[in-house]
C-alpha cells in the first residue's frame, strides 16, 4: 500500500529567494516533472522527511 506524501514535509522542498517559491531542489526527469506540476505525485522516491528540529542538531 502507497501513501501519498506531502512536498511540504520533504528535505528537498526549499524556498528559493530569487523566485520567491518553494521549489523541488531534486533534478527530476520529465515524466517525475510532469507528476509534480499536476499535483499526481502518489508517492514521491525521493521523499525524505526533514524537519528543522533535526538540521539544527546536526549543526551544534
């Protein structure tokens, strides 16, 4: 059983200043793009769960 996933919780969802955006940071093939423009994504292979509780520990 799948699940989908939420873009918002994912490591690789960051905000790019210049385009004042959040954008994928992972270089996806055309067909990954296509699913992610139209919202379709079901369950992403490069989801990675990221939270700023665990970048933070990472940096003391």
């Amino acid at each position: 059983m799948e699940r989908k996933v939420s873009c918002e919780y994912c490591i690789h969802y960051d905000y790019n200043e210049e385009y004042e955006c959040y954008e994928c940071e992972i270089d996806l093939d055309e067909d990954e793009m296509i699913r992610f423009l139209s919202n379709s994504f079901q369950s992403c292979p490069h989801f990675k769960y990221g939270d700023e509780y665990s970048v933070v520990k990472k940096q003391m």
